[in-house]
C-alpha cells in the first residue's frame, strides 16, 4: 500500500505527526521523530519520543485507529497514512542513528525556510517508543483541491 | 506551567510555522492534517480557514471536536488548543482580514484569484496545553543569535516617535518632499527601511511608485494592478494588510497550485515588477484615504519574519490616515498656488540647455497609440507623464522655451487633464525622478512653486511614431 516511492518520502526531511481520538471522538495528536516502512507496504513503525506516545497510548489500546500525517516544510508536499494499532515497543538502540537521521534532515528542511534547527534544539528524540500499525489507507494531503483524495 | 492565554501566544497566530490539525469523523476515523495558519479571534477563540472541502472540514462538520498543534516561532515551545467547531463567517472583519492575507500571498506568487476563502471557521478554545515533546529551547549563546533575528520587536508607535515623525512632515511644503519626508521618516522615526508609496494612476486599475527607500532600485514607475500584490490588494480592498512569514504562505500557495494545476491558469505566472525584497518576511500595506478617496498606497517591508506587530497595523492605518489628508493638502495648497502664478516665462533658452550639445543627441520618440515614450530605443515612461515630457519638448524645440509652469500644464488642452484631482504634481514627481534614473541628460528643476525648467545635457532628435 505505501510504494517505493511514497516510502521513500515520508523517510526524509519531513515534519510526523500522528493523531489519535478518544472514546468521546475527541483528536489527540504527538509529534513523531521518524517512521520505517516495512518492506510489504502494508505496515509502518512510528517513532515517537517516549513523552509523545504515553500521551497518544491509551487512545491506541482503546480503540487501534491512528493517522499519521507527513509534511515538508520546502514545498509543502504532504500525505497521509490511516492505519491501526498492532504493538508498543522500546526503540533499540541500533535504530537509534536512523532515527536521528530523519528528524535532523526534518530540522534541515527547516532551515531551508528560514527556520532556525536551534528552535527544536530540546525536542527530545530518546528514549524512543516504537508504534507499529497496519496501513489501512493512504491519502494525498498536499493543500489544494485534491487533498484528502486517496493516493493512486 | 500556567495555561496561557491566547493573547500570549501571539506569535504562534503568525503563520510561520505549520500548525497541526487533528479531527475524527463520526464513526471515529482520526485525521491529521497540514495547517498553514491559525488566526487569533479573541481571548476564548480562534479562526482556521476553510479553502477546499478537505477531509479535516467534513469531518468538523459532523464532529465539531478539533485540536490543532502550534509551535511557538520565538522559542519553540509547542502548544496545543483543544478546540469545539462553533461556526463559520463568510463575511466580516475577521473573513475580510483572512481573505485578504491569502489574495495578498497568492497575488504575489502571480496567482491571485485562484485561491478563494470560502469561509473563516470559528472554534471556541476550550484549553491550551504545553506540547511536552516541543519544549521551548534553552537561552543560550547560539539561540540567542538566531533569535535576533526572528524575535518579535518591540512596539514602534512611540509618542515621542509619532511626534518626530509629524514636526518632520509638517516643515515640507511641496509634494516631492512630503513623500520623501514620509519614507524618511518612517526609517528615522520608526526604523522602517524598507518603504514604497504609489499613487492611482491614470489608467483605471492601476498603481504607479512615485517613491521608494531602501531598495537598490529605485522604482519609480513601476506598475501594479488593482488586487495585485499587498499594494494592489490593499488599494482594492481600501484595507490595511499585514502579513508574516510570507515566504512560507508563499510556498503554501505554490503547492496548491501545482495541485490545482491547469493549463488556463498559465497567464497568470508572473511576477510583479515592483522593486522589494527577494524574500520579503514581513509585509503592511495600508491605503491612505481621504473620505473614501484612494489618495495613495503605502507599503512597509522587513526581511524579518514578524516585524510588524497587529498594533502597527492599526496605528499605522491611523497614520495613513494623517498623511492621506497631509497629502492632499499639500496638493491642494500647490494647485492654488499656481493659480497665483505669472503668465508662462517669455521665450528663452536657459543656461543648461543653452550647453546641451556637448554629449551624443539622443533619440526621443513618442508612441501615440501607447503615449509612451521611448529614449533611444529604452522605455522611459508612458501616460501623464509621457505626454508632459513629450509637450514641454515640443515646446521647448519650437519656441526655444526651457522654462515651463504648472499653470500652463493645467491649461494645455492636448493634455487633457481633469478639471478636479489632476494629480500633476505627482505627475510631474514621477516624471522627475524616471528621468533621474533612466536619463539623466533630461533633468526638470524646480524653480520656485509652480515653476519649472526643463535641462537638457544633450541635443535632441524628436520622432512621433504611431
């Protein structure tokens, strides 16, 4: 479900974020840090610090639904990946560089608008929880008309 | 940490970095979305636009729960606002203030009309909470330095300040030095150095710079169309704007029109021929008025992100207001002048024109289907000005006359001059300072109030063309 090409987007130089809902349908949302898509396409790894996900948590083990929103700040290119809970776990520490990686090259792309990388100078990045769900669908969200239409 | 309040998260309400947008649809499906900016309403509410019936605006309007995430520009702290969806407004202060900021951005980006507000969504803010993962940095050495550039400045309207600024504008006693006196001193009074001031032109729909400061180049007769640009849009609209972190709207707006793409759309690709800023952060325009009358469009310009604070806007729209009547006065006062002044100088040639010949002659020929006026094969200048220009050279080869008055402008039936509002002097300003820039042989001097001669360094070649 999520192509070469998309996975190679959402892994590089974009803002995460994921959103949740309560019982109520009240939104919740986090910060994420950086993703991996598995190599079926049909499953992604968010990375939250550990303080995001204890926020987003108990709306993933209530009810599984999630969407995580991808961004970049240099053109605004932007989509979305509806998916449902499957498991919590640690990051370890061999995917701690990776996940660095990709909110410094997020930071960079910043930069590059004029937003100084020293701004998130203390937006924590470990200890890290990983999020695995299961792709349910993806959806284009650059602004303009078509966003929100699936993605072909 | 205590809740804030809205009112202190002003500079997140700037639009300088993406906010968030969280929704759910009623059978309980999250969305999270893009957001390009979150608009302050009052203490217990803001405003979100609604362009495009996205995903995130069905869903507010079958569950009016939202939250929205905005970082803090000046420190980096997060926050989010739980919101409850209260309603829309499709006209008003508040819409007119949103529309205009997006027609500003996409009319910059050569794109205006493409992008309609179609509502400004209303949401009452139920609490704001600190984003733990986004707190704000630590104060040291390395933040501080890129703060210097980003921070919010403080207030400018001083007091002190405003008098300067008005003692200055009340010693000038003609048009030219006004303008200048007005650019001036809003650098020296107020520290803006970035300033332009254009004037309705003859043809209907457009704008001319008379004047500018702070730019390489100088400008003067650029063109900008009604709803064209924070100039064309403000004269449009007859409304202040101010507008922050127009490089990212800007990049907003090119992204939806990659997606809105079409062919048709095509023409519209340009870029205004104003001077400015590559990247100008920070925008205000404000319209100077005179009961209901567009005497004039000032604009200020910082490549600081968030120079100009809301209270700029409505203190200068106040301001704009003084010089707007400042201005017509000044006019007024000069048009009864030259009622006062002597009969047209008899026939002589001054001294400047008396040594032209030492240079090359140069080649002026009057495009009458355009009434424009090229100078050896370069643009000069077109309209009002061109057809002054091409008179006082007429006169100037026939009879050997150089020196010229307002009066018998006003009286000269080949141009055609209302009988009310003829804007000559600015005219005759525009014309002046084009020729400082694009032709420096020709040089008009002013000689006492209403009186003029035209200086010529060089001989000149006179050619009427269709």
């Amino acid at each position: 479900m999520v192509d070469a090409d998309l996975a190679a987007f959402v892994q590089q130089c974009v803002g995460i974020h994921i959103g949740t809902r309560n019982q109520r349908l009240e939104p919740n949302g986090a910060r994420a840090l950086a993703v991996r898509v598995e190599h079926d396409g049909a499953h992604i790894v968010v990375y939250l610090a550990e303080v995001a996900a204890k926020r987003i948590l108990p709306d993933l083990q209530a009810n599984g639904r999630a969407a995580v929103s991808f961004g970049r700040p240099i053109d605004d290119r932007a989509c979305q990946i509806k998916g449902t809970f499957i498991s919590l776990r640690a990051a370890g520490p061999q995917e701690r560089a990776e996940i660095v990686a990709q909110f410094e090259s997020f930071l960079t792309n910043l930069e590059q608008i004029g937003i100084p990388r020293s701004l998130a100078q203390r937006w924590p990045t470990w200890p890290c929880m990983a999020i695995r769900l299961k792709v349910t669908a993806v959806f284009t969200q650059t602004p303009g008309p078509d966003a929100g239409e699936p993605m072909r | 940490m205590m809740t804030p309040s809205l009112e202190s998260l002003a500079t997140c309400f700037q639009g300088l970095l993406p906010a968030q947008l969280y929704t759910c649809s009623r059978d309980g499906i999250p969305n999270a979305a893009y957001l390009s900016h979150v608009d302050y309403v009052d203490s217990s509410h803001v405003a979100l636009s609604f362009q495009f019936f996205n995903k995130s605006h069905r869903n507010i309007a079958e569950n009016r729960h939202a939250l929205v995430m905005v970082p803090d520009p000046d420190t980096g702290q997060g926050w989010q606002l739980r919101l409850q969806y209260v309603g829309s407004e499709t006209s008003g202060p508040l819409f007119d203030r949103m529309s205009l900021r997006i027609e500003a951005i996409a009319s910059y980006c050569g794109l205006k009309g493409i992008f309609k507000l179609r509502a400004a969504d209303i949401y009452e803010v139920l609490a704001v909470e600190a984003v733990p993962e986004e707190p704000a940095a630590a104060v040291g050495p390395d933040f501080k330095e890129d703060l210097a550039a980003t921070r919010v400045p403080d207030p400018v309207f001083t007091l002190k300040a405003l008098q300067d600024f008005s003692a200055r504008i009340q010693s000038v006693d003609c048009l030219e030095m006004l303008v200048d006196s007005i650019l001036a001193g809003l650098e020296e009074s107020f520290g803006f150095k970035n300033s332009m001031f254009l004037v309705p032109g003859e043809e209907e729909g457009v704008l001319v710079t008379i004047a500018t400061r702070g730019y390489g180049e100088k400008g003067a007769g650029a063109e900008v169309r009604m709803g064209e640009g924070i100039a064309g849009v403000v004269a449009e609209a007859r409304k202040p704007i101010r507008i922050s972190g127009l490089m990212r709207g800007m990049l907003y707006a090119l992204a939806m029109h990659k997606e809105a793409s079409d062919p048709a759309l095509a023409i519209h690709r340009r870029r205004i021929p104003l001077p400015g800023h590559a990247n100008p952060e920070s925008q205000l325009g404000v319209p100077l008025l005179v009961r209901g009358d567009l005497v004039g469009v000032l604009v200020l310009e910082s490549e600081v992100r968030y120079r100009f604070h809301e209270e700029d806007k409505a203190l200068i729209e106040l301001l704009g207001s003084y010089l707007a009547i400042a201005i017509q006065n000044i006019q007024m006062h000069e048009r009864s002048a030259d009622v006062a002044a002597e009969a047209p100088p008899e026939p002589r040639v001054n001294a400047a024109t008396a040594s032209a010949s030492s240079n090359a002659p140069r080649e002026v020929v009057y495009y009458t289907s355009d009434e424009c006026i090229l100078v050896d094969g370069e643009y000069l200048i077109r309209s009002l000005p061109a057809k002054i220009l091409w008179r006082l050279l007429t006169i100037r080869e026939s009879t050997g006359r150089g020196e010229f008055t307002n009066r018998e402008l006003r009286l000269d039936k080949s141009l055609n001059l209302p009988e009310w509002k003829d804007n000559l002097e600015s005219r005759l300003l525009l014309l002046r300072r084009r020729l400082e820039q694009k032709c420096p042989d020709f040089r008009i001097a002013p000689r006492g109030r209403g009186r003029f001669t035209l200086e010529l360094a060089c001989d000149v070649v006179l050619r009427m063309k269709q």
